[in-house]
C-alpha cells in the first residue's frame, strides 16, 4: 500500500478570506497527480520528495520569517534611538524587502489594537494509566473560536 499524500502549509495566519498558502505536500508523483486538482483550490502546490523534506523545507522558510521579523525589530529599535517617527520608519521600510511584512502587520507595529483571530490551548488529561497533553490551534470565526487543529503527547 502506497502512503497517502502528506501536506503541509507553509504561510503566517491571515484572515480566510485573503489566505493563499504554498503546500509543501510529499508524496508519489500520481498520488499527487490525483489530489492536486483539490489542493490548488487551497493555494499553490509544491511537491518534496517525502514528508522529511517537505518538514525541512517549512523549517527553512519559517526560519527566513523568523530572521525578518528579528531584521523589522532591528529596524525599528534603530529608529525609535534616532528619534524617527514610527509612521515614517514603517513608510520607508515597506518600500523594501521587508515592505510585504511591514503592510500586514503596520497595525499591529503602531500599537493599534488588533482583534486576535488565532491562538493555542494546551489541556494535560489523565486517563486511567496514561496522561496525554494535547495542543490546541484555535481559530476565531466570527464570533466563536474553533479548533484548526490538535496535536498530542502520551506520556511515558
């Protein structure tokens, strides 16, 4: 039996309506072949050879997010010491490389308040001989959270 198509969303929450994801999904080029016409409605496809290079991608790509929101800090930190004004700051850097980051979270860098659409739960249960501890994503629809998605750890 072949494994299943595994896929994985490489993209920073936004709102639904708005959400493109880029799929890293691992699989067999036919089992992909059969599945793809589904995926592209959720965004743009690309495939990796199994699902260890398909995490190993996600890593690389949140790890380039994670070095431009530290590079954005940096950025500002030396603004606010030179006395620049935060609106003038955020107006030149989204003329640059970090211009995408700057629009999407300018509200947020100016201090206004943002209504939060994601967030995370963590509940440890213990069953009989065995403790799990699960991890929530939670999603808020508007005006309800709703789990996106779970994972678990069975304690030894």
């Amino acid at each position: 039996m072949r494994p299943p198509p595994v896929a994985s969303i490489c993209h920073s929450f936004v709102p639904a309506k708005s959400l493109c994801p880029r799929l890293l999904v691992a699989a067999e080029r036919d089992a992909l072949d059969r599945v793809r016409p589904v995926l592209e409605t959720l965004g743009t496809v690309r495939r990796a050879d199994d699902a260890s290079t398909a995490a190993a991608l996600k890593l690389i790509a949140n790890s380039s997010l994670a070095g431009a929101v530290l590079a954005l800090r940096d950025s500002l930190r030396q603004a606010d010491a030179l006395g620049l004004p935060r609106t003038q700051a955020l107006d030149v850097l989204e003329l640059g490389r970090l211009g995408g980051l700057v629009v999407r979270k300018r509200r947020f860098l100016l201090g206004e308040p943002t209504a939060a659409t994601a967030a995370t739960a963590t509940m440890t249960l213990s069953h009989g001989a065995d403790t799990f501890t699960d991890i929530f994503l939670l999603v808020r629809a508007g005006d309800r959270w709703r789990i996106a998605n779970k994972v678990y750890h069975r304690h030894p």
